[in-house]
C-alpha cells in the first residue's frame, strides 16, 4: 500500500501528553512519511522533547495562535497526499494510521475518515465515533460516555470526523480553504466537516482504527470556561456560514432556541458571564461569519437534500459534551 502521510500534531503545553503520543506514533505498523509538530509557544518543554525524537520536524510558531491556524500552518509545509491530524493526548493502537489508510484506498471517493475514540483509562468507554450535526445546530461526538457495543463495530458515512484523530486527503482540505482561523479552537473541525459536505465530500467512520483519547487536557475540560465560551461562540458562526438555502431560514428558530436554551443552562451553572460572552461576540462577528456564507454558498456542490440527509433529527438530542 504505497502512499504519502503526514502526521500533524499541534501541541501547546502537552507536557508528558505529547510524550506518550510520540512513543504510540513510531509503534505504527505503517510509519507515516512525516511527523510535523507544530508548537504554539509552548513553554513547559514538550517541544524541546519532541525534537530529539527521530523522524519528528518540530515548528515552533512563538505564540498560542489556536488550533485552526496552527492546522493551516502546517497544511502549507505538507506536500503529502494525506494528512492525519492527531492531537498530543490521544494514543493511537499500533495498526490506527495503517486501518485509516486501508479506508482511504478502498473507498477513494471519501476524503475524510475518523477514527474509533475510547476514553483513556477508561476501559470499554467511548469517547467519541465523530460529530453528529443536528438540525439546531448543536453538535456532540456520537456515543461519547458510553460504552460499546456491537453497533460500534460497524463502519459507516457520518457527518464529519473528530480533528483529535482523523486522516483527510490533503488537496480536499486545501480546497476548501482550510480550518477557519477565526474560531481558534472548537466546532472548528465541524466547520471543516461541513464545508467538506457543501464541496460535495463525504466522510466515514473506521472502527478498527482506535486511539485512547485524554480529551480537553490542556483546555480546563470540556465545561471550563474556556471551552464553553469557543465551543458556544463558534456554533452560531457554523450554523450562519454553512446551513443551505432553505434550510436555513427553516432551522433559524430552531437554531435560536438552542442558544436561548443554552445561556439558560449554562447561567444556572454559574457560567452565566462566559455564556452571554460568548453569544455577543458571536453576533458581534456576525456580518463577517455572513460575507463567509456568501462565498461557502456559490460555490456549493452539495445539494439541499444532500445536507439533510446527513444531520441528525431526533427530537430530543443525544446529550452534547461539547
């Protein structure tokens, strides 16, 4: 199976994390052609580590410059035909960059795969088989907080892949421009999912490709402050730039219920400062989040139908921990 790989590994502050990464990197059955570490001014010596491991290309960009943007750093050094994206606290099996590969060659009309996420230390437990995308707007990783069964055996089309451990083809992601460097960190690998679906793309799940995966372990967790005001900001921003034609003039109450809902869940937790935060700065980027609408919209692929065949409807949404 001869083909051309880069691992991407955007680290800020992994500490030991980035450590165990790299160890379960060179275990691979299949060695990728690169390791590209791009460091975000890290400053508890993880990058200086990572640069004595062999075959590792460490970048360090000087600041914290998000997620997103660090991606695209690094999609502009890569000349491979696949990229695969993995953060520094997720552990990959031995035979996971060799399964996503095996995918990718047998079904060369898909341009993105997503790997099975188990909780680390958690034996069984899932933490997540992608992104399900529902008609409000909200998003979650499918199954996470379970844990397996059967079902999650099973290869199958979802909406997008979760960017802690996903492989794309590299000219697809190039194509439709990328991460969107606005949302720093969160949705942002949603965001790309959905553009990918506009662009006429699809995406599938491959079980047997597995990582263990910390989650959120250099963020505060996954209702830290933190991670509430990007992951809430950058839902309005998904919804606004990619939801299609009708459907988003359908879905817009619905879409506005959840963020009502939302700042009315979150201010009973005692987060009602972070949440109205995130909300006004998102309506606040609003003609910018609509000027991206119009660009994504004309030169969209995907028909209506298409797009609604792939989100979630369930009346009452699996819980998100997003």
């Amino acid at each position: 199976m001869a083909t051309s790989v880069t691992v991407i590994i955007v680290n800020w502050n992994g500490s030991t994390l980035l450590d165990q990464c790299l160890t379960h990197l060179s275990s691979q059955s299949v060695q990728p052609t690169a390791v590209l570490v791009i460091d975000n001014g890290s400053t508890d010596g993880s990058a200086e580590r990572a640069e004595l491991v062999p075959g590792v290309k460490v970048r360090r960009i000087g600041e914290n410059v998000g997620f997103a943007a660090a991606n695209n750093r690094a999609l502009e050094e890569c000349d491979t035909e696949f990229v695969a994206l993995l953060n520094p606290d997720a552990f990959p099996d031995t035979h996971w960059l060799a399964h996503l590969l095996q995918a990718a060659h047998a079904h060369p009309d898909i341009v993105a795969f997503g790997s099975r996420q188990m909780m680390h230390g958690v034996p069984g437990m899932l933490d997540g088989k992608g992104d399900v995308y529902h008609v409000s707007g909200l998003v979650w990783r499918d199954g996470h907080g379970r844990f397996q069964g059967d079902a999650d055996n099973t290869a199958k089309e979802f909406f997008s892949p979760c960017a802690a451990a996903a492989l794309y083809r590299r000219q697809a992601l190039v194509d439709v421009g990328g991460f969107d460097e606005d949302y720093f960190c969160y949705v942002e690998d949603v965001d790309l999912g959905f553009r990918l679906r506009l662009a006429g793309h699809k995406a599938m799940y491959v079980p047997e490709a597995v990582v263990h995966h910390v989650g959120s372990a250099t963020t505060g967790g996954q209702h830290s402050d933190f991670s509430v005001y990007h992951g809430h900001r950058n839902l309005v921003w998904t919804f606004v730039k990619n939801m299609p034609g009708a459907l988003f003039w359908l879905l817009l109450p619905l879409h506005l219920l959840l963020n009502l809902v939302t700042v009315v869940w979150f201010t009973a937790r005692g987060q009602g400062r972070v949440i109205l935060r995130a909300k006004w700065h998102a309506i606040k980027a609003l003609p910018q989040a609509w000027a991206k609408r119009k660009k994504i919209q004309a030169s969209r692929v995907a028909t209506v139908r298409d797009i609604w065949h792939v989100l979630d409807k369930r009346l009452t949404p699996t819980r998100s921990r997003r």
